[in-house]
C-alpha cells in the first residue's frame, strides 16, 4: 500500500568513523571502534535495502546500539556520565527540514537519531522513542525531529495506520455495521488529533503533511457515518439513515477535495495516491447504494422525516483496536566491560571536534529509498 500512506522521507546522515586514535589504548578498544564503524554502517543500509525485513532489522539494529551503549552507560560502577559519551559528533538531517543537519557531539543523540530512522522504517516502534530525549544537552529546535509536536504526531499516526488495517480486516470478514463504523470513527479521531498537533508548526514543513491527515479523517468519517447509517436503518430509523448516509457523502466529497490538495502541495515526504486506489473508490459507491436503498425504503414503507442535523457519532469500538508493541534497546554488547572501558584515554590524542572552524552551511545527501511499486490492491486487504 505504498500509494496509500504518506510518509516522511527517511533521516540522512554524515558518515561516521569511530577513529579515536591515541584514545582507544587497547585492542579491544579498537575493536570495539571498528565494530561501531562497520555495524553503523550496515544498519544504514538495511534502511534501504528492499530484501530487508522485520527479523534482518532487529538484528542490525541490536548489534550496533549493543555496541553504541558501551558509549551511554556507566561501565566503572558511578551515577557520572560515560566518559565516552561526548567524544564523536554526529549529523543528522530532519524528516521535516530538508538536507541541511543537525549536529551534535553526544552519543545519545546518535541513539536517538538512528532510533527514529528505525521507527519510520517500522513504525509500531515509535511510541518508546521519547524516553531518552530529556537527557540530550541540546534541547530540539522547533520544528526538528525529536521536537515534541514532531514526535506526538509520528506516534498518533502510527496508531492511526494500525488502526486501519484493523478496519479493512473487518470489513473482509463482514463484521457488523456497529463496529465498522465505532473503528472508523475512533481512526478519524487519532487522525483529527495527529493534525491538531501539527497546527501551530511552519507551514512551509507541515502543510502537505497536514493534507494527509485531513484526507484520512475526513475519508474515516465518512465511513463512520456509512456504516452508521446502515446500523440505524436495521433499527428502522430511515429518516436518522438517510442523514448519516448524506454527511458520510459530504466526508468522503471533502476527503476527494483534499486529495487533490494534497497531490498538489509542495513539501517533504512521498506523495500517496488514496483517491486511486480501490479501498478509496469502493466507499464512494457503498454510500451512493446504501443512500438510494434507504430513499427507496423510506418512500415505500417508513416515511420518516430527515433530520435537519446529521446524528452525533458517540461511537465507541468494544474490541479491535490497535495496541502499539513496546520496543526495547538490546543489551549492552560483552564487549563493553568495565575493563575495556578503563583503556579509553580521554587525555591521549582526544579529538575535538567542537574546536573545528564553523564551516558553511552544510547538506547532507538524501537516503535513496527503493521506488516500491503498489501490490495489487483487493480494496480492503492493507498490507
């Protein structure tokens, strides 16, 4: 479904040598510098690698922050910080902001970085990213990544996404009106809330960001009211059906609206087609067929009349709702002993890279992710 969701270009970073010469006193030390380099750099390529899965990820992932968190935590038996932890800068750009970096000279906003990257590319992580944030000494600028509303957007999202999967598996397996429409309405709100907190940030990074997420609750609603307009006629309320049935034509009419303005917008991020694909187009037609039923039926049998306002939704699912998976770092890897840490030197050929001449603004190449073509799509089957 990669022409369903929008997503957030990946985060790009310089290239990091881990070269503490002088520093690293032994060889296990070096070893442990060498093994930093080569496992950074294979997670990085796993980011856009199209064989790569969950499994291969995790692996990747566990072997170079087991390594990284030698660098973190305290390894001589103190509550001071890891002698290590600000002796490498390290540069990363902003999903929101373009090519140009972020840098900063501590190993924890390195985990942090590369923990969001991980989270982007397998987005039922995200919820844990913010554990370590309070501990960076550089507090995020607005509108960068590890930003709040940045953060708080990512993770409802997430939950929204899921979510979805949940109302296209139901509506498979003909589960009834009731739920379908609860799911819907519940997915609408996570949606109306990631835009919300998106509101108060620079539209010049947010605004087709902001799109999306108004084309899926405005399209989520309209569900909502669909099938909540087939639970009222099962209740012989065509009059109340017939209303929800003309707000759902409404939703879904915005919702087209916006996938036009959307397309059109200019800004970070890949540009999903939801108004192309079948899942889209079938609800257009399940609502023109429900509403011509309910015409019909109310002008042969009911003869209701229809509310001048549309129902309020007070939806609520009982069961189906997405629950996120807690993300855990791996262990500190063995080589990380409080032996091996002793023959860091910090006095020894240190490099300070603070002490550098302030050069030009610099940019940093974007990841080149694979131009994944869209699976065949059944209409409610999200994979």
């Amino acid at each position: 479904m990669t022409h369903w969701f929008h997503r957030n270009p990946l985060k790009a970073t310089a290239p990091v040598s881990f070269n503490f010469y002088g520093v690293a006193g032994s060889p296990s030390a070096n070893k442990i510098c060498n093994d930093l380099r080569t496992t950074r750099a294979r997670l990085l390529e796993m980011f856009t690698d199209t064989t790569c899965n969950p499994e291969i990820m995790k692996n990747a992932t566990d072997a170079y922050f087991s390594l990284l968190q030698g660098f973190i935590a305290s390894l001589d038996g103190t509550t001071q910080e890891n002698k290590l932890r600000f002796m490498q800068n390290f540069k990363w750009t902003d999903t929101l902001q373009g090519n140009t970096p972020s840098a900063q000279q501590d190993a924890i906003f390195e985990l942090i970085s590369m923990a969001y990257n991980v989270a982007i590319w397998h987005t039922k992580f995200a919820s844990r990213l913010e554990v370590h944030i309070p501990r960076l000494i550089t507090p995020a600028e607005k509108g960068r990544d590890l930003e709040p509303r940045v953060i708080d957007t990512y993770i409802v999202q997430c939950q929204a996404e899921a979510q979805e999967v949940t109302i296209a598996r139901a509506i498979e397996l003909k589960h009834n009106a009731t739920l379908i429409a609860a799911l819907a309405f519940e997915t609408a709100n996570f949606y109306q809330k990631a835009d919300g907190t998106l509101n108060t940030l620079e539209p010049e990074c947010s605004s087709k960001w902001r799109k999306y997420l108004q084309l899926k609750q405005h399209f989520y609603m309209s569900y909502a009211y669909c099938y909540h307009g087939q639970t009222l006629l099962s209740s012989d309320k065509c009059g109340e059906s017939i209303r929800s049935l003309q707000e759902a034509e409404k939703c879904y009419s915005r919702a087209e609206t916006l996938c036009k303005e959307y397309r059109q917008t200019k800004g970070p991020g890949s540009t999903a087609k939801p108004s192309e694909q079948l899942f889209f187009t079938k609800l257009g037609g399940l609502i023109k067929n429900t509403l011509q039923k309910c015409e019909r039926e109310n002008g042969f049998i009911y003869f209701h009349k229809v509310p001048a306002e549309a129902p309020q939704l007070e939806l609520k699912a009982s069961y189906g709702l997405a629950e996120p998976i807690s993300f855990e770092f791996p262990v500190l890897s063995e080589q990380c002993t409080p032996e091996v840490y002793a023959t860091f030197d910090l006095t020894k050929g240190a490099k300070d890279e603070k002490a550098k001449p302030k050069r030009e603004e610099e940019v940093i190449k974007p990841m080149k992710e694979p131009d994944l073509k869209p699976q065949k799509d059944t209409g409610c089957v999200i994979s």
